[in-house]
C-alpha cells in the first residue's frame, strides 16, 4: 500500500502528526513526539507503506481516503490538499 503525503522535517509522514498537516507536532514514537524538530512541509510524495501483517499493498490510497485500519480503532485520513489531489492524478493515471 502507498499513499500520498507529506513527509515533515522531523522524516515522518504527516500521518504521524496530529491534526491535518503537520503543524500540531509529531506523535511517531507510540504517540509521543520524536524529539525531532518539526519543519514545514514539502510537496507531498508516494510513501510505501505496509499492512499489519507486513505484506505491501498495492494500491495507492486516494487523497483524503480513510486507511483500512484493522479493527476499526484507530482511524487515519490521508491529506486531499491540492498538491496532494495532483500528485494521486498523475501516479494513477
Ligand atoms: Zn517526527
Ligand atoms: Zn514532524
Ligand atoms: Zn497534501
């Protein structure tokens, strides 16, 4: 699986942030922040990631499209800002 974000000064995604970009500080260390200085963000990118079980998924996940979170607990929206939308047009295009 991929999908489009973000990825902060600290080199985490903004998934890891809280709030919808990455201005709400970073939470990548099991919700704690990584001690990283946060900095503005970049142009969003093709991030890879991976299921639970490990197994890359291939499919990119639409901008602002909900991750298939197993066991409905947590629940993490990927960014739709424009840049984003532009890059998920020409990845699957
Ligand atoms: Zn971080
Ligand atoms: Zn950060
Ligand atoms: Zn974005």
């Amino acid at each position: 699986m991929a999908y489009i974000g973000h990825r902060c000064a600290c080199g985490h995604s903004d998934l890891q942030h809280r709030g919808a970009q990455t201005g709400g500080g970073c939470t990548a260390r099991a919700g704690h922040p990584c001690q990283q200085p946060c900095g503005p963000v970049g142009e969003p990118q093709v991030i890879p990631t991976f299921n639970l079980h490990g197994q890359p998924i291939e499919r990119v996940i639409a901008p602002g499209g909900g991750f298939p979170t197993l066991g409905g607990g947590h629940h993490l929206r990927t960014c739709d800002c424009e840049s984003c939308q532009a890059l998920y047009a020409e990845v699957v295009a």
